[in-house]
C-alpha cells in the first residue's frame, strides 16, 4: 500500500512542476507566461530555389510547436514569433572515388530563424540554422530532392524548436 501512496505522490509532483511551465518531462522549458506561437512563412531567398522548400520547412516547424508543445499557433504575434528566410540551397561534391570524381554529392539548406519573445526578453534569437544530406552522386538530384527537403525540413525544424522550446 506504501508503494502506490509514493507513485501517487510523485506522479502529482511531476505533474505540478510540468504544469509550472518551468520542466516539463519531454524537456521542453518554456515559461508559463508563453501562451501562444507564430510562425511566418518562412520565404526562400537563396539563389537556388526548390518550390516545395518554403512550405515544407514552415509546416514541419508549426508542427513541431502544436505536437510537442501545448502552445496555441496563431496566424500573428505569438508570444514565440518566429519568421526568418532560406539563405541557402546549393549541391557541392563530397567524397572522391578512384577516379577522382565525386562519389557522394550534398544538399545543405540554411535558413536564418529570427525568435520574438516580449514576456521573456532572455529567450530571443536571431540565428542562422544549417543541415545537410548526402546522396550518390550517379544519382540525379531530381530523383532525390523531395525526399532530401523532407528529411532536412524536418531536421532544421528540430534543431530550431530546441533553440526555441528548450534553449539549446
């Protein structure tokens, strides 16, 4: 019977400190005065430009913030603003073979993320975020580029929520 009484009693405690806003047990730390989110659609400037790339990353991003967070998405002003631009979209060899031609080619995306926060000041950023695949270089860049936007989507979008949501 001791036993229950203890899980009951640490399961209260970890659920009023996760409900503090201050920890929480999937580690985001957002402060509980933080309510809401916006993210701008976050426009491709690069020289290169892939059409699926903007929308992709901007989705990825609101998802992560309403699937991991309990955060509201408004359209404007959350009390996360993020907006920001793809700086970056560009193909360079890596890797030799034997003949010295490139076995292995590599997408790299950076995107400058720009975090508004007006009820914790400590928490802004201006920062730019950059993520890679690699992919065989006899395979042509068409026949890969949805699934490489997908995979480094999701990777940006991860590594700016951790900026964000825990501070990393």
């Amino acid at each position: 019977m001791n036993s229950i009484k203890l899980l009951f009693v640490i399961a209260l405690v970890a659920f009023q400190a996760s409900s503090c806003g201050l920890y929480s047990l999937n580690g985001v730390t957002i402060p509980a005065e933080v309510k809401s989110v916006s993210v701008a659609f976050i426009e491709n400037k690069a020289p290169i430009v892939a059409p699926s790339l903007s929308p992709t990353l901007t989705d990825k991003l609101r998802d992560k913030f309403l699937t991991q967070t309990n955060l509201s998405l408004i359209e404007n002003n959350g009390d996360f603003a993020l907006e920001g631009h793809i700086v970056d979209y560009s193909i360079n060899p890596v890797g030799a073979a034997d003949n010295s031609s490139a076995s292995k080619n590599r997408l790299q995306i950076a995107v400058q993320i720009t975090m508004a926060c007006e009820v914790a000041p400590n928490l802004a950023f201006d920062q730019r975020f950059t993520q890679f695949e690699d992919f065989d270089a006899s395979t042509s860049l068409a026949d890969v580029e949805a699934s490489l936007i997908e995979s480094i989507s999701e990777n940006l979008a991860q590594e700016i929520f951790n900026k964000a949501a825990l501070n990393w």
